[in-house]
C-alpha cells in the first residue's frame, strides 16, 4: 500500500520500518513503490517543498510556489489529486490537505510528538490499533453521514480536506481552512471543468501505459481525453454470453485514434461476495468495492497483465453530476417560483412521488430531505447511534460534503488495488474538477431532463451525439441477487461474525434480510452493503500485519 507522512520539525519520533525518506528534517517519508513523477521536491535556501501525487505543476511552477507568499494560489492553480508539504528556513511546516478530500491526511499525537500521514490505518498502531467502534456504528448507520472529526480507527484523526496543517518548530499545530468555493457564470464555470479534467487525465497518461473503465458518460470522457495523449484500452465490463446492447453498443460505437477496446465477461467467479483470487487486504476503512471485489481484483490482474500500470475510472461522475434538488431552496429565496415548481414535478414524476413534500422542504430550506433520502436505522443495528446531523448550507455546502465523503471512502479501493500492482486513479474526485463543478450555479447543474448537463454541455464536441443523449447506463443489480443466493453460506457466516461479537449489530434480523434478498425481495442495498463491507473488512485487518514503526531513520533517502 503506498502512503506517505511525516512528524513535527525537530523531532525523531517513531518512523514507518518500510519509509523512504524523502527529507531528514523535517522527517518526510513514503512507503509503497511510488512511479516517477509521483513525489516531487524542490529545496532552495534551507526551504523544502513537496508535492505528492499526480499534479500538472511544471519544475518551475513547484519552485516558484516555495517563496510563494501564497502557496494556496499555487496549489488552486494546479491540476491533478496531490498533497502539498512546505517547510519554511525557520523549521516550521505547513501541509495543504486535498480540496476534495481524495488524498486523506490524519494525525496521531504521540508523547514524543505529532505524527501525521495519509493512511489512518498504519498510524493506528501509534495510538494503540483500535478501531473505532463509535465511528463503525455511525458508518452502519448512515455511510453518507460520517462521525464528524473521527477516522475508523480511535486515536487517529482526520485534517479535515481543504484545511492546512501547520506544525511550528516547537511543535505546535493548527489547522486553518484554505479552500473555499467561488462562483462563476455557467460558460466560464464549463470551460474550468474542461480544464481541470482534462489536466487531470493528461497528467496521469503521458509516457505511462494506462488502461480506462469504458461504460457510461463519465468514464467514457476520460478514456476519450487519455486517447488525446498516447495509448489507452478502455475496458468493458459485460456479462458473459451477453454480446450486444448496453455499454458494448457505446463501446463499439466509438472509433478514436489511440483508443483500444477490449471487453472484460463476467462469470459466476465475480459474482458479488465471491471469495476473490487476490485476498481483500487491509484499508484504511471498508470500501466501496468490497462487495465486487473479485470482480475488481480480477480486472485489475488482467489490465496488470497486459502491461498497464495505471487505470482511470469513471467514479464521482454520478456524485458530481447528479445531484439531488437540493437547488430547490435557492429558486425560492430568489423568487423563481415557476422554476421551482418545474423542478419540483419533474423530480417527483422521476420519483413517483408527490412533489408537495419537495416544495415544502425547499421553503423550510431543509436541505437535509433534500440532499439525501432518509433511510430508516437499519433493524440490525444495536448500539445507539444518533440521526445523522441536519446538512447546513446551500446546495454548495451539500455538494462539497457529499463529494468529500465519498472521495474519502473511494482512497480505500485505491489501497485495494495497490495489492494487485496497478494504479487506481479517479480524475472525478480532483480537487480542481469540483471547484469547477460548484462554481456553476446551482440550478445549472441540475436537470431531470437532460442526463449530466454539465458534463455534456463541456464536452460537446469530445463525446459522439449518441452518447451524449444517453440517459443510462449498464447496470448490474440483479447480479447483487445472484452473488448472495451463490455465497449464501459465506454471507450468513458474516453476518454473524465480528460486528455482532462486539456487539454492535444483531445478526437475527441481518440475517433474515440476506435471506430474502436472496431470493429476490426488494432489497435497501446501501446499508446491507455496508454491514457486510465493514465484516469483511474487520476480517482483513485480523489477518493482516500491522504497520511496524521504529525510532531510528530509515536508510535510503529517495
């Protein structure tokens, strides 16, 4: 697993046994094999920058942001999914934590100081390796509502994104917020995101052989602009004897110069909650992928084997381009009342549902209703968990928290896929692609009749018309059905494993909803799913090594 840290200037604290070092003092380090490109550094008159990740920043750009009196400008005007790490003449330092939060950082206080990083998993053992049963309570709960200022792991917490962390040379830190939305007019707002997207996928691409999801809207844009810039092969998931219609029809519809096709079948060995060639390694909560991840893995191992080291998905899309009404509020506190009601009946008719309650909500302004759809506490939940905490804001606020949250959640897979060689990249949670995307205004981006609005509209001219008017894509929910009747003895055993030894859930009720959706009852997948993720993933952290820490510096200075 690649992640990187460092500790309070001035200080030995403890140090990871498989750190590299990339600066003595302050320490800075990285562990896992990180490509070229990836880790960049700059040093000038006893200053020191860094810049993790891929970023579209030149030499020069990086040089000149280390006497830059503001380095947030620097950062806002780079492109990609990085961490920034200054450090000043004077021993102080000072990290810029990801915008869009898809490069996590945490901090554990140690008595011999602060130790900070981008795993809160392999700082776990510096606070004693307990997760955090408040916050897996919560996750079950609602996945979408996080436990505020907690990681999944108890003594280990988050910088929240888009803060800055400064450590002064005798210790001391603080956080302050650097990034905050700004709002444009719609055509400048569209060609910020072509920019950031663009930006996003060539610094990923160049010189590096790369592989792409090739299925809806979203991942089909980000093969396209990968195709601008050397070879890509777009995968196609499909399920095995199934050779017409759905993403094979889009897939084999496009004919751009760079772009390679292969197609992946899906057979009863990547059913959901099939045991996977690859074991599940240990992250740093459960994730998102969990479920599919034989499929996953099996993907990833035959991109890897025909030579890809990098693949680009299409993940955030959705979350970015299409957002629940919450825009509502606004037409009613700005006096566009026909536009409300418009709005209002086509996401009800979308809905089956009356439109009253949304036009209700939108004048309350609750933004909670609207932002996301209240599920009920799920009946095998034991411990008391509150309901998730009223969203407050503009349909910005809801916007930035929701992409943050998932982004967060989303690192896990990357971690995953890091145990099968590729590089897993989601150019949709960038930090510049979502300050693009909200500097729209709010009832720009959203539209129950035209699917993506935003993203079609910036690339108009990179997508085929077909694709354009697509309303869909595959989809493969039957499947879910199909993986717990086939694993039903793996599943049931889960549901009566760790989380109910600890007492946090009741496996009676969890398992009499296995049973029926293996049947075929209407099932609420997001909080079954996330039951059996957090089980696996309590499994995977059992069988897995935790991090060894050592006090003396590691050899090898990158």
């Amino acid at each position: 697993m690649r992640w990187f840290g460092g500790c309070a200037p001035g200080r030995r604290t403890a140090v990871p046994m498989a750190a590299r070092l990339v600066w003595d003092d302050p320490l800075l380090w990285v562990v896992g094999d990180w490509a070229q490109g990836q880790v960049r550094t700059a040093e000038e008159r006893g200053a020191k920058i860094a810049v993790i990740g891929p970023c579209s920043a030149t030499a020069p750009e990086i040089t000149r942001a280390l006497a830059s009196a503001d380095l947030e400008a620097a950062a806002r005007s780079w492109f990609g999914s990085f961490t920034v790490v200054r450090a000043d003449d004077a021993g102080g330092v000072e990290v810029l934590a990801d915008a869009a939060g898809a490069c996590p950082l945490y901090r554990v206080t140690t008595p011999d100081g602060l130790v900070w990083g981008s795993s809160s998993l392999a700082l776990s053992p510096l606070a004693g390796g307990c997760v955090d049963d408040e916050w897996i309570a919560a996750h079950l709960r609602e996945k979408n509502a996080p436990l505020t200022g907690h990681s999944a792991w108890t003594g280990v917490d988050p910088v929240p994104a888009g803060y800055r962390m400064t450590v002064s040379p005798d210790g001391e830190t603080s956080l302050s917020e650097w990034w905050t939305p700004v709002k444009r007019p719609l055509e400048d707002a569209l060609q910020a995101l072509r920019r950031a997207l663009s930006e996003g996928v060539r610094t990923r691409v160049e010189g590096v052989p790369v592989t792409s999801d090739l299925a809806g809207m979203d991942s089909t844009t980000v093969a396209l602009l990968a195709a601008q810039h050397g070879p890509v092969t777009g995968v196609t998931l499909h399920p095995s004897g199934v050779t017409e219609g759905g993403d094979l029809q889009y897939a084999r519809a496009l004919d751009v110069p760079g772009l390679n096709r292969t197609y992946f079948p899906l057979e009863a060995r990547h059913l959901p909650f099939t045991a996977a060639d690859v074991p599940l390694s240990a992250t740093d909560e459960p994730a998102p992928s969990t479920g599919v991840w034989a499929m996953l893995a099996a993907q990833l191992r035959m991109v890897a084997a025909n030579g890809s080291a990098r693949h680009l998905t299409g993940d955030g899309g959705d979350n970015l381009f299409l957002p629940a009404p919450t825009h509502l509020p606004g037409l009613a506190r700005s006096g566009h009342w026909l536009r409300l009601a418009a709005d209002a009946v086509d996401w009800a008719r979308l809905r089956k549902q009356s439109p009253l309650p949304l036009i209700s909500q939108a004048l309350r302004r609750d933004m909670n209703r609207l932002g996301r759809p209240a599920r009920p506490r799920p009946t095998w939940l034991k411990v008391p968990v509150p309901d998730p905490a009223p969203v407050a804001g503009d349909a910005d606020t809801v916007l930035v928290a929701s992409i943050r949250n998932v982004a967060r959640a989303v690192q896990a897979d990357i971690q995953l896929a890091d145990s099968t060689g590729i590089e897993l990249h989601n150019p949709y949670f960038d930090a510049g692609v979502l300050h693009a995307v909200v500097s729209a205004p709010a009832a720009e981006r959203f539209s129950v009749r035209r699917y993506k609005p935003l993203l079609a509209h910036a690339f108009a001219d990179l997508l085929p018309e077909a694709h354009r008017q697509r309303a869909a894509k595959g989809l493969f929910a039957g499947d879910f059905h199909r993986g717990l009747r086939t694993n039903l003895r793996r599943v049931l055993e889960l549901a009566d494993g760790r989380l109910a030894a600890m007492g946090i859930i009741d496996p009676v009720p969890l398992r009499a909803t296995v049973h029926a959706a293996a049947l075929g009852a209407q099932t609420v997948w997001p909080p079954l799913l996330s039951v059996l993720a957090a089980e696996m993933w309590l499994e995977a952290i059992e069988n897995t090594s935790a991090t060894e820490w050592t006090t003396a510096a590691p050899a090898g200075a990158r």
